[in-house]
C-alpha cells in the first residue's frame, strides 16, 4: 500500500509543478508564491493521510504547551482535532503540542540560507515540546526507537541511575525525538542533487562552527527530514530509520541520504507516527519488512566544551559518482538457531531471564555442553537474539515464533506478521 500510494504522490507531485509552471511563472509576489507552494504541500498531504482519524492540514499556525510557549508561525501542519481559532484570521490556529502530528517548512527554492531559516524556525517547535508528558503512545515509539538504535531494551530506574554520560545522552535524545512532532522541511527545487544537497547542508554547519561552539546545532535540533526536487536528507532516530550505534570515535550516524523516492521517505515518517497515535495494523506498510539501504551521510559524537557537553560531528564525504550507484536492499530473513541455542532460547521464553554469572542450572548446561561462554553470548548479542544488563540475558524479540522449516530451526519476530510471511512466501 505505501509504495503504491507513495508513486502516486511522486506522480500528483509532478502534475501539480507542471501546472504551476505553466500557469502562474508570471507571479512573481513573493508572499503569494509562499502560499501556492504552502498549498501544493497540503494538497499533497490530503492525498497522504487517513480519513475518520480526524487529521486536519492547517497553514500559518502555531503551537503551544503547558506552560503556555508558543512557536513561531509555522508553514504548515498536520494536526489531530480542532483547534483554538486565531482571533478574526479563519484560517490560522493555534494547536496544543499533542495535538500536532506534523510540522513543514515549505520553500520554493531550498539552498543553505533556506535551510537555515527552517532550522531556525524549526527549533521554537523544539522549545515548544521541551517537558512535555510522555503519552503511551510516545513511550511505544520510544522504546522502539531506543532497541533500534542501542539494541538493548529500555533500562529500568536503576540502571538508569547507573548510565554515564554517553548512555544519558542517547536516552534523553529518543526520548525528545519520541514527544516532539516530526519536522520537515520540503524544498520544490533548489539544489539539484543529492550530491550537492549534502555538501550545502556541510558547509552551513562548518560555517556555524568555525568560530568555535555554537548552541542550537544539536542532534535532537536537525529535521526529522529535509526534501530537495528528488533528494533526501534522513535523520536516523529509530521512527522508523534506526540504524545501531557503532563502535567507532563518532559512534553515532545521525543523519543519511538517499536520492529517490522522497515521497515514500514522508509517508514512511508520517504513517509510522500515525500507526503508533491511532494503533494502526502495519498492514498499511504491507508485507515486506527489509530495509533501502541509504547514504552514510554525517555522525558524531558527545564532546565535553568548558564543563558542558557539545557535539562534534564528522562529514562522511562521497564523490557524486558513489552517491549515483544505485542502493542495496537487506531483506528481512529469521535467525536459524543450533540446538544449544535453541535450548537457551526456550529457557527464555519460558522464564524471562538467565542469570549467566549464578544460574546453576545455565552454568552446568555450558559446562556439558563445552560452550565458550563469553562467544557463544556474543554471537546471540550479534544476531539480535538476546541482549545483556547486570550478567543476566533476555530474549530481544518481542512476540517470538519458532518454526522446524527443511531440518533446521528458525526463530524471528512475529509482532507485524513477520514470521508468518517470510515462511507463506517460501
């Protein structure tokens, strides 16, 4: 359904440029061409979206929360309700934080003072969002976020009392990312590849740096997705992109890109934040559950300026005849598990957790069975089998299913259908 819908949107996308072009190139007052551009998006955003929901596109409005901030004027949004009419406008709002699915920056045109000036106005949706209660639905996508990118399931209270510096800071970041609307800036034309759509979004950060620190150039305050013409900037927090830390100097790859299908990218952000709000079935994504790979585009990494942390970030630099290869794609595939995995496995199922330092009964089995203990855990922890906390293992999949398929035994997640389908396809 997502690809179908998504070629549609590329298609209504075109037709509808191909009519401004040939209609209204003779405009040249610039608050009019804002709003054509403006209703080109919400246009776009109607033909996203589904009905009965009561989702609402609103144009030139406002945010607030508790305490009673309020955001900049915002180009355009999604939102969920009515909200507050803007004395005597009809046409303006203002919309509590919650409420608000969706915020876009929309420009004709999108070079590096345009991404600039959407950073900025981008950011009072960041403040807006700042100590906000988590809502049920938030908590979901946060921890799903966070077994995305640390591959480790969200720590209790006290070991969270226990993490350092680097495990608070990515705790904190999925957790904003989770309670602040997704924002996205939408550029009609502009720079006219991914090529260089990367190296203007480069030279703005090394422009704002090369002075010495700057605030407001944090991880959390990059869009959740910028769209030039045909290009892609993709920010990786795990809603839904969420690819796993690494164990280098700048251990965590915050921002990709890609080079087509711009439209499925934002259905993919907006559905995947619809489905968890409203419990959509993941049907609507449909029944392939691989992963486009995309662009390794900029990482980084905490770094501690005059007694306070910072970030410090690192250009993965491509030549435009790399970023023009076409991409891979990693299909979904289960785990095939060997008999003493197997008998781990089910220990887990059944009970929750292993002691691997005091279960007499795991250690005699590792005792017989001649395991090496620290590569045979290592080798569950690399397949996402299991993960680790306080010398005790627990299985990190969700709804597991174990299935006997041709003499040898598979077991993967099956919340979304997928084990069922990987073997109905078989």
């Amino acid at each position: 359904m997502i690809n179908t819908v998504s070629d549609f949107l590329e298609e209504f996308k075109k037709k509808a440029l191909g009519t401004i072009l040939k209609n209204d190139s003779n405009i040249s007052h610039t608050p009019t061409i804002g709003n054509m551009y403006e209703g080109l998006t919400s246009e776009i955003l109607n033909q996203a979206i589904f009905k009965d929901l009561d989702l609402r596109i609103v144009n030139n409005s406002f945010i607030y929360n508790d305490q009673g901030k309020l955001s900049d004027e915002i180009d355009c949004m999604l939102v969920a309700g009515e909200g507050t009419e803007i004395s005597f406008t009809k046409t303006q709002f203002k919309y509590h934080v919650q409420n608000v699915i969706a915020v876009f920056q929309v420009k004709k045109n999108l070079y590096k003072k345009d991404l600039d000036d959407a950073h900025e106005n981008l950011q009072s949706v960041n403040v807006v969002a700042e100590s906000q209660k988590l809502q049920l639905y938030e908590l979901n996508i946060f921890r799903d976020a966070y077994r995305a990118l640390t591959s480790t399931d969200l720590p209790d209270q006290k070991t969270l009392e226990n993490f350092n510096d680097r495990q608070n800071t990515i705790y904190n970041y999925l957790l904003l990312e989770a309670t602040t609307p997704l924002r996205i800036v939408i550029g009609y034309y502009g720079y006219s590849s991914e090529y260089t759509l990367r190296e203007g979004f480069a030279k703005l950060l090394q422009e704002k740096i090369v002075r010495g620190p700057v605030k407001g150039y944090h991880p959390q305050s990059f869009p959740s997705l910028i769209i030039c013409g045909n290009s892609t900037i993709l920010k990786n927090n795990g809603m839904p992109m969420g690819i796993p830390l690494l164990n280098e100097e700048y251990y965590f790859p915050i921002l990709v890109s890609s080079a087509n299908k711009p439209m499925y990218h934002l259905l993919e952000l907006i559905w995947t934040r619809l489905s968890y709000k409203f419990e959509i079935s993941s049907t609507i994504f449909g029944n392939d559950f691989g992963r486009e790979l995309s662009h390794t585009f900029l990482s980084c990494a905490e770094k501690k300026i005059n007694d306070s942390w910072g970030w410090d970030y690192s250009y993965f630099y491509q030549r435009k005849k790399d970023l023009a290869a076409p991409l891979g794609y990693i299909p979904w595939s289960p785990i095939e598990l060997c008999i003493d995995k197997l008998k781990v496995v089910k220990v887990l199922i059944e009970t929750g957790e292993i002691d691997i330092a005091n279960d007499s009964s795991f250690l005699a089995f590792i005792e017989e069975s001649k395991i090496d203990i620290q590569m045979f855990i290592n080798s569950m922890v690399s397949e996402n089998l299991i993960y680790t906390r306080n010398n005790k293992i627990r299985l990190f999949i969700d709804e597991p299913l174990i299935i006997s398929h041709d003499g040898k035994v598979y077991i993967g997640e099956n919340k979304n259908l997928e084990m069922e389908t990987y073997f109905l396809n078989k």
